[in-house]
C-alpha cells in the first residue's frame, strides 16, 4: 500500500468517526439539557426520567471518548505518513 492510498483510507475512517460520532454527541447535548436547564418542561418527554438520562451518559461518553482516541491515533499516523519521505 503507497502512502498516498492510507493516507486516504485515513480521512475515510475520520469520516466515518464523524458518523460514529454524531449520535453520542446529541445524546450528550440532550443529557446536559436535561440535567441544567431551568424549563419546567423538558424538550422531550423521556427527559424527565433521571434514570433514561443517565443511562444516555453511561452508554454515549465511553463511545465519544473511542472515537477521540482513535482520531488522536489516526491523526498521528497520518502526521508520520506526511512527513516521512522515504515511504
């Protein structure tokens, strides 16, 4: 494989950690609302159960932080790629 073709497969994986990505992030977002907005009530109805609400922290933070990690090794690998000029 060139560098140029990882390189490439690179940015398709960090397209795809985008992807990955999207849902945790809105479940956080939602999580967070639900936890520190002052409304009365809340956007949606499941936001008012504590429970549903932390269970969307437990199952959506251990998803963001893989894809985190990951992006961080991807960026590194590609970083190494761009800058070695023997492969």
């Amino acid at each position: 494989m060139t560098k140029e073709q990882r390189i490439r497969e690179i940015e398709k994986e960090f397209m795809m950690l985008g992807i990955i990505d999207a849902i945790p992030m809105v479940m956080i977002g939602l999580g967070l609302y639900a936890k520190f907005a002052n409304d009365s009530e809340p956007v949606f109805a499941f936001l008012k159960d504590e429970t549903i609400v932390n269970g969307m922290f437990i199952v959506s933070v251990p998803v963001v932080l893989w894809c985190m990690f990951r992006a961080v090794k991807l960026a590194s690998e590609r970083r190494q790629l761009e800058n070695d000029p023997h492969k």
